[in-house]
C-alpha cells in the first residue's frame, strides 16, 4: 500500500496492512513533526506538497529496490499533505519480513529514499513566517 493523503496516519493501519503468517518481524517509522531543526527551534508546523502521481510512482520503485536489497514479505508506505502539525506524523512505514533484521534494513533503505527522490516538499511553519526547505523531506 502506497498513499498519499492529507488525513492523519493511524500507525495501527499501516502496521497490520504488512502482517502475514509468514513474517516473523513487523519494523515501523513514524517521521513526527518536531519544533526543531539544524537551523531553527520555532518551528510550530509543517506543510507538504506532493506531486501525487509522480510521488507514488517513485516511492513503488524505491520498494521495488528495497525487495531486491532485502527479504521482504510486504510494505506500506503513507505520506501527509497539508499542514502537519507538532507531533503529528508526516509520514508512516511498515514493513514486514521473515526476520528482523531484513525489515530493519529495508525500513531505512525505504526512509532514506524518500527523504530525497520522490517529488514531496516541504515548508516549515515558524511563529514569525515560513520557508520551503531545498531538499525534499
């Protein structure tokens, strides 16, 4: 399952969309909106703009590479567009597989791809005005 949707992620969803009777690990990230980054400690929200089609396209070929690198039984991916506020998850993945340490691998594999390839932006949201960040995610 690959989304893209502006509603809040409910990490329990997207955990049990990878279970299966052949997986002995299930390994989630949530990327959670902080008030702080490398450069600034205001920050109060972010807002993502995503090239949808575009954007599940790439994130199916980064899962695509992540079955070839690692033993992996299923993935689902879930990015937030729109405003993402404090504590709030802007993106959500689970993967399953045999063993743990395949879906660890492929978890971070699967992050670290998307922080870069697929065209989602991001703006951070301070008290005293906004910014698009240069990188995506």
């Amino acid at each position: 399952m690959i989304k893209i949707q502006s509603e809040k992620i409910i990490p329990d969803e997207i955990i049990n969309s990878v279970r299966n009777k052949s997986a002995g690990a299930v390994v989630s990230f949530l990327g959670t909106v902080r008030s702080e980054d490398e450069t600034s400690s205001d920050i109060i929200a972010l807002i993502y703009e995503a090239y949808d089609e575009m954007a599940i396209k790439k994130i199916g070929e980064i899962i695509d590479e992540a079955r070839q690198k690692y033993s992996i039984i299923d993935v689902s991916v879930v990015q937030r567009t729109g405003r993402v506020n404090l504590k709030e998850d802007s993106i959500g993945i689970a993967v399953s597989a045999m063993h743990r340490g395949d879906a660890f691998r492929a978890c971070q594999y699967i992050i670290d791809k998307i922080k870069i390839i697929p065209p989602i932006w991001k703006k951070e949201v301070y008290s005293s005005g906004e910014v698009w960040k240069s990188e995506t995610l």
